[in-house]
C-alpha cells in the first residue's frame, strides 16, 4: 500500500471514529442537559408564578392589617354601630380593594358582622362560610398567638386568599378586642390577572377536586409538603410545571400548573443536527485539505525552505516562519531558524508596545508632564543660593505633553518646547520660592509642591507638581515632573471654611441670644410691674421707661443674632415681592438722603417667592441703608426684581447656585465699593468698615443669615470705586398669593381663674412669671426642670388646666415634657416660650391646644396668651 493510501485510509478512520464519538456524547450530555435544564427552568417558573400568588396574599395582610390595627375598629368590636360599617365598608371599598369577604369578630369569637361582596349570606351559605372560617386553630387563635394569620382555604364556592389580624389599637398594643377576617376568592378572574402579572399560562384547581384535568392526576401523587414541585413533558411542544400549596390549615389545598413552549429542548434538537452536519462538512473539507497539505509538504521542502529563508531576509519581516515537520536534521535547523525570528520578533514587538505606552501616556495624560534640560549642569555641592540662580537662569522645557501647554496658555506642547521656565514660574511668589527651595533641601524630589502662576487679571491659579531631579556624578543634568491645577479645588476648600466658620459664629450667636434674652425677660417684666406702680407724676416713671425702651432695643439686637444664625422663627408665606417693594415706597425715600436717586424696576408678571414678608422688608432696609452709607457723596440706589432661570453652567461656576427657577432681587449702588479682602468678609458677623459707634457689623449678616434660612442664595459683585451689586436669589413658588393676616389689636389682659403648670430652668424668669400669673388670679405650680414638672403632676390631687413650659432645657425639653404629661392627660392646652428659636419650635406648635411666645415678651402678653388659650376652645 502506498503511502498515499495508507494516509488517506487513516484520515478516513480518524475521521469516521469523531464523528462516531462527537454524535453519542452530544445524544448523551447535551440533550440530557438541555432537559434538566428545561426542568430547571420550569421549576423557576413555578416558584416565580408561586411568589406572585404569595404576593397577592401579602397584599391583602397589609390590608387587613391597617384596618385591625385600629382605634375604630378596636371600638367598633366592643360597641358594634352601623356609622362605622357605612363610612368604612360600603359596597365600593369590595371592588376598589377585591374584597369578596369581611368577617368581624369579637373577643368571644362571635360574628358581629359578615357579608359578601356579590350576594347577601342566605343561611346555608353562612354556615358554610362560618364551619370553614371559623373553626378554631386555623384562621381564630388565642390572643396570644401570632398577630396575623393568611393563607389559602377551600370555601364552598371555591379557593380563597384569607387573612386574619387580632384588632388592636392603633399604636399596636392590646389586649385583643376580637378578630378581622377579610377574603379573595382565587377565581378565574383573578388567576387571569395572576397570568397576566406573571406572563405566564396558569391553571389552579382544588387539591381534592374530582375534576382534575388528567395530567394533574398523573402528577398529584408525586407531589407532598417536602417536595411541592414537579415537572413534566406534555407534549413535544409544551412542558408543564406543577406545585401542591398548602392551605392555612397546614393540608393541600391548591394545584397549580404552569404551561411553558419547549424552546429549550427544541433548539437543542436542532443543534444537534447542526453540530453534527458541521462535523461531517468540517471533517471532509479537514481531510481533503491535510492531504493537499501533506503531499505538497513532503515533496517539496528543500525547495520550499530556501524560497522561505530568501524571503525573509529579503523583506526583513520577523513575524514569518519557515514551515517544519519530521525530526531529521534539515527540520532541525528549520527550528532553529523559526526560534531565532520569534526571539528577534518579541524583542522588537516589546520595544514597540514600551515605545506606545510612553507616548500614549504622556500624550493623554490629563495632568501635565514635562522633562527640562540645563543649558549647562548643576553642581550639587553649591551653596543654595547660587543653585537657584543657576536653576533659574538656565532651566527650559525640553518636552512636554499638549496638556501641561494648553495649562499655561500655549496651543500645543511644540509651541512650549524650549521655552525658559522663569517665563512660567517666578519666583518672586513667595509660595514658588519656597518650592524651589524645597526642592533643594528634599534631594531634588518634591511630591505635591504647590506652586502659584497670575493670569492677565492678576487672579491666582494654583498647581500641584511633583518633581524628580536626574543627578549623575554630583551633577544635577535634567527633571521630570507632572504638573496639575487646583485652583477650583482652593475655591471650594475656602468656601467651606467660610461656611463653616459662619456656622461657628451662628451657633455663638445664638447661644448668647438664648441667654440674654432670658436676661431680658426678666429686666422687661419687672420693669413693666414698676411702671403699673409708678403714677404719672412720679419722677421715677421716666427712668422706668427709659430701662423699658433699653430692654426693645436689646429685644432687637438679640433678634438680629438670631438672624445670623438662621435660627429665628420665621412666618413664610406666598407672596409678590413687588408687592414688598411697593408697600416700601414711603420708607425707602426716608432712609436714603435728598443726594441719592432711588430707582425701582419691577418685573411686571414675578413669579411668587415663599418668604416671610417682614424678614425681606428687614433685607431691604439693611441692604438700602448700606448703600446710602458706600455713597457719601451721593449716588444713584437701583432696586430691581426679575424672573430668571439658571442651568448647570451657572451652577459649575458657583455650586452652592443650584440649577432652577429663581426671583431676583437686585439692590445696586454707585458708592465707593469694596476690593476682593473685603468683599470675601463682609457676611461674616461683627465685620465693619465704618468708623467705630457707627455700626455693628450685624447688617448683612443678618441679611446672609435670612435668605439662606428662606432657602435663597445672595451673591456680590463690587470692585474699588465701581459701586456694588447684591444679588438675592429666591424659589419660585408654587400655589396661590397668601394675603397677609391683619394683626389684631390687643386688648388688656383680663383676669382669669385655673391652675398653671410653670416649667422655667431660669429661676429669675420663673420667678416672674409666677409673680405676674398669681397677681392675674391663676393659681401657679412652678418647677425648675421636666422630671420636677413630672413629680409635682404625679403628687397633685387637682386637675391642671394649662402648661406654661420652655422649649430648651437641661435633661428633658419642653416638648418631651408635654408628650410625657399628656399620656396622663390628653388635651392639655400649652404655652411654649423660648429664648432660643430653633428650627424644631414650628414643628412642635402642631396643633390649637399649643401656642409659642418668643422671648422677651411684655408680661401682659404672657398673660393674655395664658387668658386665651384657656378659653378657646
């Protein structure tokens, strides 16, 4: 036999012993996978078909759960009345919830109420319903058991989703008043919305139907509590997937199916006779081609290996190889010469890959990278400051990428190379002087060293560089560095300081508000009392007064810290602001001198702001009467209102500006303005330019403090004799114009009977108010503290008809205090005061048993509270 033969016999044999072996393992793995796969997923389905319908019962133990979990309901079991079944359960809460059944129960397990949602009960029916539903341990346990019990149960008329909740208050608590059973029948209706939630071909049937479809006989005996899901071929098309669910009672109760197209099983078929008609066409095409390969490499390999080494190095191509086979001494030497170009090959290729990674780095590279030359080398061991002269005369940019050119203004890194660095880095900035020295000391490699450069505005820019120093012999010859700015980065680093170093301040301030205005308290009602007892010849009356107009003014400055700090109580409603500016018209030309033009643009359709009017009248006068002191010599006052709408851009330039509709009032001047030291202080409290006696520092403070409690934002523009512009960006508002409530003209406080609670940690103010109430006819129990308050309540025989309480206090606060006191006494009518405004006294002023009174108040208004408090009713 030739060797021809020979080799085409073993090409066929081996061909035909693959195909053999590639045909039974894919009949015996493949398809065997693709079916249990198909049952894996069938499975899944089920569980996800099973999810839905637990989900459907969740549904309704939420439902069922909100309306035993009820105070209502709690007293609907113990005093059974139509008004509550009418308001709570018409006929439409059925269809609206699907509801097909409410069963209520009380303590004694007796139905109170029952009805269906189609039909009325007809007796047999009851019966039914009742010997299913309840029959002990399934659906009505013992107040002691679980709090709700759901499930699946078999009614005379079919499957139902049930749930059971014991009714309880609404706080949770018990004891248990009896039992709220609702029900949803599972019928096709709803396993048609089941299908269609899931996507999915769903039947259900009663366990114990006679009517079982034969294929749910067939599966049913295979099916038990431990293993609750099976599946099976229905056809070649269809597969089906089976699950028992256990009723509430423990036993089975439904039969689910799912129906699922055998898409999985049926490409796996097809694949199959796919892979194996590749195979043959695979196997054929191999053969014919080994052989053609086979006979032209045998004979002709010396021909064949002399053309492929004259090739080679006639194109110098090192990626080509010279064909080899056998283990003679010509194939030999063809390895040889094959692993002589693959070393050749890899070398190069590697020079070429560190070659484009270099590039590829330095020119992508974000960050700035540079390498500089010496015109002529450094000397290491020279005194520091010669080396910085000669740094500095001789240094230049040798190489950089477009990043570090396009940081410094250049088009490209060509249009940098060669360029001194003293152009760039000057060392008259104090900050780059001490990098180059830095430099120096640190032997010659500084991480993030920052370095200072001026625009054509004189504006700083920051850069962080890191550099490394190449000496050789004692010589420094050239440094690489990276470079990157940080200029946005210092911004906001100094914005927040700024905005941390006013809450600070905020927090002092309001802290010194809190205790001076209980100083105040008690300076005012003491001197309030004096004056009732001074007549009006009395030449003691006047310095009373006079003590009383000092305690209003104090009242005011405490106000304004507050302001500062955002922690005053604030009455915002929707309002026009062109309205504020227009109820301001008499005002502002009194506040400004006869020199000084007043001129006021309103935008005719503003957009309404939620504000509280007397705040943004305070922001006007402050801002008004600082632009009449910036233009002593007189000037022009610009007040205007706008509509505008920032997007992100304005928000890139000044994040705390976020993106939004916003009424802008503008207040500008043409005085004598302010440069960037001042401009960056003015908000901060205490700051002043003027003279000393003729301001307190507090103006704009108290401006910055009250638009940002209003949720706006305030910005300046000013530069030295160019005047300045304040900016005050407010919300948009939603909702209708809130007209201003007309303050009632108070009457003198009336004289009145009752017993007051009086909780005031202050003794001095406590001690005032007890005086003032008892003179008024109260009868006043006073403590120093919550748990005193709680002890002298505790100790008492009396009923107490109203609390007067500070908000903050030592140990227990005033809102603590009166939760705790009204367990023991619902109702209790309350008098909050504070010298401490925070943002939680509007939250705890919720209802009309409660009122505040701010620190410092007139006694008689104190009294007046206490009167009207206790008869509204």
């Amino acid at each position: 036999m030739t060797l021809r033969r020979k080799t085409l016999v073993i090409i066929g044999a081996t061909l035909l012993g693959l195909l053999i072996t590639f045909f039974v393992l894919t009949r015996v793995t493949l398809l065997r996978r693709l079916r249990e796969y198909e049952a894996q997923q069938t499975r899944r389905e089920v569980q996800r078909a099973s999810t839905a319908l637990e989900t459907e019962i969740s549904q309704l133990d939420t439902i069922v759960r909100d309306d035993a979990v009820w105070d209502e309901a709690y007293e609907f079991v113990q005093h059974p009345n139509r008004k509550f079944l009418e308001s709570n359960f018409p006929r439409a809460i059925f269809s609206d919830l699907r509801i097909d059944l409410v069963i209520f129960l009380n303590s004694s397990d007796e139905v109170i109420f029952e009805r269906l949602a189609d039909h009325p009960l007809d007796p047999t029916l009851q019966q039914a319903l009742d010997k299913k539903l309840l029959q002990p341990g399934v659906l009505v346990r013992p107040a002691s058991a679980e709090a709700i019990v759901s499930g699946i149960i078999n009614l005379p008329d079919g499957p139902t989703m049930v749930s059971a909740s014991q009714i309880l208050r609404s706080s949770g608590e018990g004891p248990s008043r009896g039992t709220l059973i609702m029900g949803r029948r599972l019928n096709a209706n709803e396993i048609h919305r089941l299908s269609l939630l899931t996507r999915l071909d769903l039947q259900v049937y009663p366990f114990d139907d006679p009517r079982l479809p034969a294929d749910f006989q067939a599966i049913q005996g295979s099916l038990s509590r431990l293993n609750p899901i099976a599946t099976r071929p229905l056809s070649k098309q269809y597969v089906a997937g089976y699950q028992q669910i256990s009723g509430v009672d423990g036993q089975p109760a439904l039969m689910m199916r799912i129906r699922l197209p055998r898409t999985i099983y049926a490409e796996g078929r097809n694949t199959e006779i796919y892979l194996m008609g590749s195979a043959v066409i695979v196997g054929l095409v191999f053969s014919v081609v080994t052989v053609f390969l086979l006979e032209g490499l045998v004979l002709s390999r010396l021909i064949r290996l002399g053309k492929n080494v004259a090739a080679i190095g006639t194109r110098g191509d090192l990626s080509a190889r010279v064909a080899t086979e056998g283990g003679d001494e010509l194939s030999q030497l063809v390895r040889v010469i094959n692993r002589m170009l693959a070393d050749l090959e890899r070398a190069e290729q590697e020079r070429r890959r560190d070659e484009e990674r270099y590039r590829a780095y330095i020119t992508q590279s974000t960050e700035g990278i540079w390498r500089c030359e010496l015109q002529e080398s450094l000397s290491t061991s020279l005194p520091e400051a010669e080396q910085l002269d000669h740094l500095h005369q001789t240094i230049f940019f040798a190489e950089c990428n477009d990043a570090l050119a396009r940081l410094h203004g250049f088009a490209s890194a060509d249009d940098l190379r060669g360029v001194p660095v003293r152009d760039l880095f000057s060392i008259s900035e104090p900050k780059n002087l001490e990098l180059a020295r830095k430099f120096l000391h640190s032997g010659y490699q500084v991480v993030d060293g920052e370095s200072i450069e001026r625009d054509e505005q004189g504006q700083a820019r920051y850069f962080l560089n890191n550099i490394n120093g190449v000496v050789e012999d004692g010589f420094l010859v050239r440094v690489w560095g990276t470079q990157r700015e940080v200029t946005e980065q210092r911004r906001l680093e100094a914005q927040l300081l700024h905005a941390q170093k006013m809450e600070a301040v905020g927090r002092l301030a309001g802290g010194v508000a809190h205790d001076f205005n209980n100083l105040l308290s008690v300076i005012h009602g003491y001197t309030e009392i004096l004056l009732r007892r001074f007549s009006p010849e009395n030449p003691a009356r006047r310095e009373a007064e006079r003590v009383l107009h000092a305690t209003e003014r104090a009242a005011i400055l405490t106000r304004q810290l507050l302001a500062l700090s955002r922690k005053q109580v604030l009455a915002p409603r929707v309002l026009d602001l062109n309205s504020v500016l227009g109820d301001m018209d008499r005002v502002l030309p009194r506040l400004v001198r006869e020199d000084i033009e007043l001129v006021i643009r309103k935008e005719p359709e503003l957009w309404l702001v939620r504000a509280d009017p007397a705040q943004m009248e305070q922001v006007i006068v402050n801002l008004a009467v600082n632009a009449r002191d910036a233009m002593p010599s007189g000037g022009r006052l610009t007040l205007e209102t706008k509509n505008v709408e920032l997007d992100h851009r304005v928000s890139r330039q000044d994040p705390s500006l976020l993106p939004g509709r916003y009424v802008v009032l503008t207040v500008g001047d043409t005085g004598i303005g302010m440069d960037g030291e001042t401009r960056a202080k003015i908000f901060e409290p205490f700051f002043t330019t003027k003279d000393i006696g003729k301001g307190t520092g507090l103006g704009l403070a108290t401006v910055y403090g009250i638009v940002h409690q209003s949720g706006g934002h305030i910005s300046v523009d000013s530069e030295s004799g160019k005047g300045s512009t304040f900016r005050i960006y407010l919300p948009r508002a939603e909702g209708k114009l809130e007209p201003l409530a007309e303050l009632p003209v108070p009457e003198p406080a009336p004289r009145g009977t009752g017993t007051l609670l009086l909780v005031e940690d202050d003794a001095a103010v406590r001690g005032l108010a007890r005086e003032v109430l008892q003179e008024r006819g109260y009868t006043v129990l006073s403590a120093g503290s919550g748990e005193e308050a709680i002890q002298v309540v505790e100790n008492l025989q009396e009923q107490i008809d109203l609390v007067v309480s500070d908000v903050i206090m030592p140990g227990m606060a005033g809102d603590e205090l009166v939760e705790h006191l009204r367990l023991r006494l619902p109702g209790l009518k309350v008098v909050f005061v504070s010298g401490y405004a925070s943002d939680a006294i509007p939250k705890i002023v919720t209802d009309s048993h409660t009122c505040f009174l701010q620190k410092p108040f007139p006694v008689q208004e104190l009294v007046r509270k206490v009167h009207e408090m206790l008869v509204a009713k």
